[in-house]
C-alpha cells in the first residue's frame, strides 16, 4: 500500500484511474519516480513521456529506468513541462503528473515557477482524454515555493468544473508547509 504521503497519495489515485497500454506523461521528472511508477503501470504496450529542464534530473530518471527494466516504455525530453503540448496530441492522454518545488538534493535556485506550471497545466487539461486524470503534488515552504503554491491555488479554482473536478487535499494537523495534493478528472 502506498504511504500516506503526497506522492503516496497521488500514486494510489493514479493506480485507480489508470490501465496497462495508457499514454502518460509525467511533467516534473525530478528523480524518476513517477517516470518509473508510470512505466509500472502502462507496461510495454504502453508509453510514458517525461520532462524536465535539468539534466541530472533526466540522468537520475534514466538510471532509474535502467535499474528497473523500463527504458523501453519511457522518452525522456531536455524541455520545459510548459512545452507539452509540443509532444502530444490534443484528447490522447490517460494521466498527466506534476511535482511542483525543486529537484530533491539538487540546486534550489531551480525550481518551478506559476509563469510556466500554470500553462503546463492548462496545456495538459487539453491533452487529456475523456476520463483522463491529472495529479499535482504542490511542494512549497522553506526557501521556496510561496508564489507558486498562491497562484496554483488560485488558478485551479477557475477550471471549468463542468468538463474537470479537482480535489485538491490538506493534512490538517501536520507541521510547518506539508505538500498539497491535488487531483483532477476530465469527465468522459
């Protein structure tokens, strides 16, 4: 069972929503895990694309891929989640991911910013195929995050909740800045 944290959570959506053979991009790479989750889950009928502005982020994801046997399934891009839109088609994704903040144990002056990730998200809205999923792990706090979190949390409130729900959740009684998570279904 997947923890009871914000990627945690996020997974347990995405195994609910998603099948083998889907389409998926995960938007933030960071350290490959989502990459990797994905992979999992859609299998070698399946394809996962996966992005990231970082090298080491995309050398991280790869090795990952590598380690686990699913290099086949994933193509790793050098470019900006805001780009998306380059790579697929309008209404042919199953699952998009995003982690917004900064690469785990990497450079925190590089981080994600709402001028990009709330394009990235509306782009990503249109990807989504009938009964897609999208899910938002929003990490913010310490040195980071702040402005990004507000605008977030602002823009998701004006998607038209006649074609998309979001759900966006809170731990209560946890300390300091606990990541958001927020999931969005397109209706069918």
């Amino acid at each position: 069972m997947p923890a009871l944290n914000t990627l945690g959570i996020a997974h347990r959506f995405i195994q609910e929503h998603l099948s083998p053979g889907g389409f998926c991009i995960d938007a933030t790479a960071g350290r490959g895990y989502d990459t990797a989750f994905l992979c999992q889950i859609v299998g070698p009928a399946g394809r996962v694309l996966a992005f990231d502005i970082q090298q080491e982020a995309l050398d991280s994801t790869r090795s990952l891929l590598q380690e686990r046997g699913l290099s086949d399934i994933a193509q790793l891009h050098l470019d900006s989640h805001h780009h998306m839109e380059q790579y697929a088609e309008e209404g042919t994704v199953d699952c998009i991911t995003f982690n917004f903040g900064y690469l785990p144990r990497g450079d925190h002056r590089i981080c994600t910013h709402p001028q990009t990730s709330i394009p990235a998200i509306q782009q990503g809205l249109r990807l989504l195929k009938p009964g897609g999923i999208m899910s938002l792990c929003v990490y913010y706090g310490g040195d980071s995050g702040f402005e990004e979190k507000d605008a977030l949390m602002e823009y998701l409130q004006t998607i038209d909740s006649k074609v998309y729900t979001v759900l966006k959740l809170e731990f209560f009684n946890r300390p300091n800045c606990p990541p958001i998570p927020v999931m969005i279904w397109k209706e069918a």
